[in-house]
C-alpha cells in the first residue's frame, strides 16, 4: 500500500438469526459495498490474499462480508483470533457489526414467517434464541458497532445503516423532472404528478399555438395567469422539502412529472421553471419532455369552444 492509499475497508457483519442481517447486506451493496453472505469466515484471509491491481486491492475499496451461526466452521473464539491478526495489516481497515434483537421480537418474527429456528430442532423457537445468544455473546461484547433491531421496521434499520455506513457514498437520488401531455397518458413510473390544466392554455392564442413551453412569449403568457406564481412557490418548496427525505429513506430515484393537455406549452413552462429553481436548490435533476416533438397539439387540444 502506497502512503497515499487508503485502506480497503472490510465490514463484518453479523448477529442473531431474524436481526436483519440480509437487510443490512442489501443496504450496503446499494451503498457501493460489495456484499458477500453466508462466507466461511475461516477463509477471510485467503479472500483477502489479493495481488496488486486486482479490484480488490484498490483503495479504499469496501467489502461487507455477513456470516452467522449457520455458517461453516462458525466459531466465535477463533473469528476473533483471525481478525484481530489480519487487523494488524496496514493496507486493512476491519470493522465488525453485530445485529441484536430482544428475544420476544425473535419469536413474534419467527412466528409470522412459519420458520423454524435452526437451534431449536423440536423445541419452541425461544430455546433455540437463548442458545444462540449464548452462543454469540463473545462476538457481541467485542463488535465495534452493535444495532438493536428490537423495535426497527425494515426502512428503519436501512435507514440505521446507510447512517453509518453510507459516508459519502449515500448519493442523491437520481431526480428527472418531466413533461408530458394526459392525452398520452400519464407516465407510469412517475412518484410525484402535478396537473397544469388549470393554468390558462396558450393553446387558444393564434400567435403562441405554433410554440411551445421553452419560448419566452408562451412564459410570459402563462406567467400572466394569477394562479401561476402561487402554484409554483408552493410545488417548489414542496420537493425542496421531499427530496431530502427521499434520500434520507435511500430513495435511488425520484420522477417529477408535470402534465397538461397535448403536453407543448403549461407542462413544459413549468417543468422549465421547477428544474432552475432545484439546481438552484442544489439539486440536479434531468429535464425530459415527453411529447414536445409530438404530432400537432391541435389534433388533441380540440377545437376552441
């Protein structure tokens, strides 16, 4: 390892059966770890034997590695002994997490899920708890990072881990602002739909029909309507509320849509508007419009009344 390379970072992570591990595995391969579950951690040396300029010796690379008391050779004691050796080498960074649970809560999960401990064979699911707490209790007291999932939903604990564990690796949320016509349809993946049709439509304007929402004279047009000014503070303030908690939740995208009727002039004026005010927000959406290039709007905006 160079002086200025940093260590590959190495996440153990493990707990009582029923605690979450899996959620906590999935949470950090989001995150950008590579995940690896169910490994014998007796070979965590060999799998750490890397040659230089292998993905896994880059720095400041991270592995999540989850084992438990199923694994092979599970053995708390010599787990111990093992990490603490490879912890000396300065090209490592090894942290280990341990997931707990109150044994009621085991039980009610085991209970909804139809499973069987596998400690318990013919008995109630808590004797099979109890021994493996026992069992564990060497790896709990010298964890770095106990979590309690006793009263955690599943969104909590991923919320619990990306804290942790996220750094700056918890990216913002891929955020597309779009437009699109409802004669179209609505797009089916959008997570937010504001509708412009009670905004007064350019369609019926000789002069602005032939434009659409990007030029200056349909915006100044629109902007003239009263209800506009009021309509777009409160959506802007809105999503500058939402979009962080959307990433506080772990949210990997988030589609704003805007709607009018053909599609060519309020919806995209206020998809327009509502992307400046965000990257002035700090934000970086997408701006996408759905049916500018349409066929002619007229042939949907029908005739004017």
């Amino acid at each position: 390892m160079t002086q200025e390379s940093a260590p590959q970072r190495i996440l153990l992570v493990t707990g009582l059966l029923g605690a979450g591990k899996t959620t906590a595995l999935r949470t950090l391969e989001d995150l950008g770890w590579e995940a690896i579950d169910n490994f014998p951690i007796r070979l965590l040396d060999r799998l750490l034997e890397t040659e230089p300029g292998s993905a896994r010796a880059e720095s400041g690379a991270r592995m999540a590695i989850g084992f438990d008391t199923r694994t092979r050779g599970f053995d708390p004691a010599r787990t111990i002994e093992l990490v603490k050796k490879l912890s000396q080498r300065r090209d490592l960074q090894i942290t280990a997490l341990f997931l707990d649970c109150a044994g009621a809560e085991l039980e009610r999960r085991y209970n909804e899920t139809r499973r069987r401990h596998p400690m318990s064979e013919d008995k109630p699911a808590a004797t099979g708890i109890m021994a493996e707490r026992e069992l564990l209790e060497p790896l709990r007291r010298w964890a770095d990072v106990v979590i309690s999932t006793t009263s955690f939903t599943s969104n909590d604990l991923q919320a619990a881990i990306r804290a942790q564990f996220g750094g700056q690796s918890a990216a913002e949320p891929t955020l597309t602002i779009s437009s699109f016509g409802f004669s179209r349809g609505t797009p089916p993946l959008a997570d937010l739909v504001f509708d412009m049709r009670f905004l007064t439509n350019p369609h019926w304007v000789d002069a602005l029909r032939p434009q659409t929402g990007r030029d200056a004279a349909v915006g100044d047009y629109i902007r003239e309507d009263p209800a506009f000014a009021e309509a777009f503070a409160r959506i802007r303030d809105l999503l500058l509320m939402l979009l962080p908690r959307y990433r506080e939740q772990g949210k990997a995208y988030v589609h704003v849509a805007f709607g009018c009727t053909g599609g060519k002039h309020r919806s995209v004026f206020m998809a327009e508007q509502i992307a400046s005010a965000l990257r002035e927000g700090g934000f970086s959406p997408t701006l996408l419009h759905r049916n500018l290039a349409s066929r002619a709007a007229d042939l949907l905006e029908g005739q004017k009344p």
